[in-house]
C-alpha cells in the first residue's frame, strides 16, 4: 500500500473514533436534559464562557452541541478530502476495503449484493480494458469486455489446478443452471473459422453466423478445424438393438419403376407385422441406419433408400441381377421430419421385388 494510502487510512480511523465520540456525547447530553427541570428562555438571557456550568454532567447543552457540529463538521471535511484522495476506496473509512490498482488480500469471502430495481441492459459488475459502459445485451452479474481497442486481449480467464479429493473441486470453470434455459448460450456470429486469415489455437470453438459449431484440433492460421454441429449435420449416433420396421409381404411387393413411402418411427413384429414398440426411431431424430433386404424378385432391378418426400431416383443402394435374388446391404439414410424414408425401384417394368427395413441406429 502507497504512503498516501495508508496516511488516508490513519486520518479515516481517527475521524470515524471522533464521530464515535460525538455520537456518545450527543446521547448523553439528550438523556441529561430529559432528567433535569425544563430551562425558563429569554431572548436576553446570557451564553455560559464556559463548561463549568451547573447543568448534568458540567456540560452546557447549547455549548457541547456547537463543539459537537464543530468535530462532525472535521470529520465531514475529512472524508471529503479522503474522496478526492487517489487511492479509490470503496468505502474509505475501512482499512479493509478493496483498493483500485493494488492486491488486495481477505481473511474471508467477499460478496456484491445488488439490491436494486430490475438492472435493465447493464450488468452489475463490469470489467473491461477499454472506456466501456455497462450496458449489456444480456445482463449479468458480470460482464468482461475484451478488445475494443484497449489493453486487454480477452473477457474472461479461468484456470484450476489440481484434483482435490472432492469431484467437485478442480473445475476451471463450472456452470449449473437451476430451472434454466442451458448451461451456456454461444452466440452465433462471425464466418466460417475455415475462413479466417488469422492464426487459431488447437482447443478453439467458434459458432459461426449459421449456427454451425466449429472445434480448432491443430493450431495454424487458420488452423485444422472440425464441424461438430449444425443445421446440416445429423447429430449423434444412437446404436440401438436391431428392430424391424417395414415388411412389404404384409402389403404388396414393389414393381420397378415406382416409389412408395415408409414410416420408420415404430416396429413391427417380423412374423405378423404387427405393431411391437413405438419411437423406436424419436422425435427429432434426423437419420437412420439401417438394413435393407431383397427378396422374391422377379427380374432385374435396384433400390434406393432415401428421405422421404423423394420421388426421382438419384443413387442405388443396393442392386439385384434376376429372378429369386434374396440380397441385403446396410446403409444409411436421412430422414424426414415424419420419421419416413422412401423407396424408389428401378428400372422401369422389370419387375417386382419384396423389400424389408431393419434400423440398426438413429442421428438426432
């Protein structure tokens, strides 16, 4: 601590003593006149010189009182002087505030309450390298503001080290929302980071402006990175036992050249075609994998297996070369958001087949 700082200290400690003194003088000068004979007033009735008088306690009321403005208004100076002083306390009158441009230290926790009207688009604490008002598009407890042209590179910094016994010591950075939306909103924004013309670190996550979330996995400018998520990836994969979801001996078989579309959300029983289970296959889910069997055909011909809603063939995924072909292939398929997938048989008028589905996993 500077020597400024600590001779502001002192003069606060002597001060707040004082107006302690005041405070206890006061109290006993008003319990004195509670106890004694009310005073007659006259306008000519002459001030005591001095305390010697022979009301409670030797002490003039009139006098005391003016001695005791005369100390408040020293301490009032005081701590106005300690305002302007260029330490920054917050609360200058205690020696263990926290001090502006200095390590603080503490024997026990520190805590900020706001107790304030609704915050509004501002956060309670806010720190920054730059001339950076509070305001905040999503306020917060606290708001750290990097960049800006300031002096300071980041927003917010979190390291641990070491394991404690406890599993839940030795986090650098936790968060557990309670009857919250998510544990953390990463705001798409920004290109592509495949794009950038600057150098990244391995370990680096960015949100693109399409909500496309990217991993860096070996620094470099731009670096190697990895689309984990987004609007056209299908997720995770759920390998799931094997179920059957689609027969076409329980129906009609499949001529060449036609398409018909299947749901694949429930499964059936492969000896009735009943109903078994339903969302085997959830909402939401994005893509299958599955198993395709061939049999019974009567001529030539392929399968494609697609998203429901296609109708014009565009690949195969599995191919027969005559009459009484029993083939399977495994493959995989995107999903409607009916959960249906559709077949299309080629080519046109060779023949029939009979085709079954089997999920073996789904995307969501």
């Amino acid at each position: 601590m500077s020597e400024i700082n600590r001779a502001v200290v002192d003069e606060l400690t002597r001060l707040r003593a004082q107006l302690d003194e005041v405070k206890a003088e006061l109290r006993n000068l008003r319990g004195s006149r509670e106890r004694s004979e009310p005073m007659a007033r006259t306008s000519d009735r002459p001030e005591p010189d001095d305390a010697s008088s022979n009301h409670a306690g030797g002490l003039d009321p009139t006098t005391s009182r003016r001695g005791a403005v005369k100390v408040a208004g020293a301490a009032v100076a005081g701590l106005a002087a300690a305002a302007l002083a260029p330490a920054g306390r917050a609360a200058a009158a205690d020696p263990n505030d926290v001090v502006k441009g200095e390590t603080n230290s503490a024997s026990g926790p520190t805590a900020l309450q706001y107790s304030g009207s609704n915050i509004g688009g501002q956060n309670v604490f806010t720190a920054s390298g730059d001339d950076f008002a509070p305001t905040s598009s999503f306020p917060s407890a606290i708001g750290g503001y990097g960049g800006y042209g300031g002096n300071v590179d980041n927003g917010v910094f979190a390291f641990a080290f070491g394991a404690p016994t406890s599993s839940s010591g030795g986090h650098a950075l936790i968060a557990w929302p309670q009857s919250a939306r998510s544990h953390m909103l990463l705001v798409p924004s920004q290109q592509s980071p495949r794009e950038d013309a600057i150098a990244h670190r391995a370990g680096s996550i960015r949100v693109d402006n399409e909500a496309n979330m990217w991993f860096c996995t070996e620094a470099g400018t731009p670096g190697t990175w990895r689309r984990v998520v987004g609007p056209d990836t299908a997720g995770a994969l759920h390998a799931i036992d094997p179920v059957r979801v689609y027969d076409s001996r329980f129906s009609t078989p499949l001529a060449t050249g036609t398409n018909r579309t299947i749901d694949v959300s429930d499964s059936i029983d492969p000896t009735t075609g009943a109903v078994v289970d339903t969302d085997v296959v959830p909402e939401g889910a994005t893509a299958v994998a599955f198993n395709v069997t061939i049999t019974a055909t009567t001529g030539v011909g392929f399968l494609q297996v697609a998203p429901g809603g296609f109708s014009t063939s565009t690949a195969s995924t599995i191919n027969w070369s005559g009459a009484g072909v029993t083939i399977a292939n495994g493959s995989i398929s995107k999903l409607d958001a009916q959960r249906q997938l559709a077949l299309l048989s080629g080519p046109v008028g060779a023949g029939t087949t009979e085709a079954i589905i089997d999920i073996t996993g789904y995307t969501i």
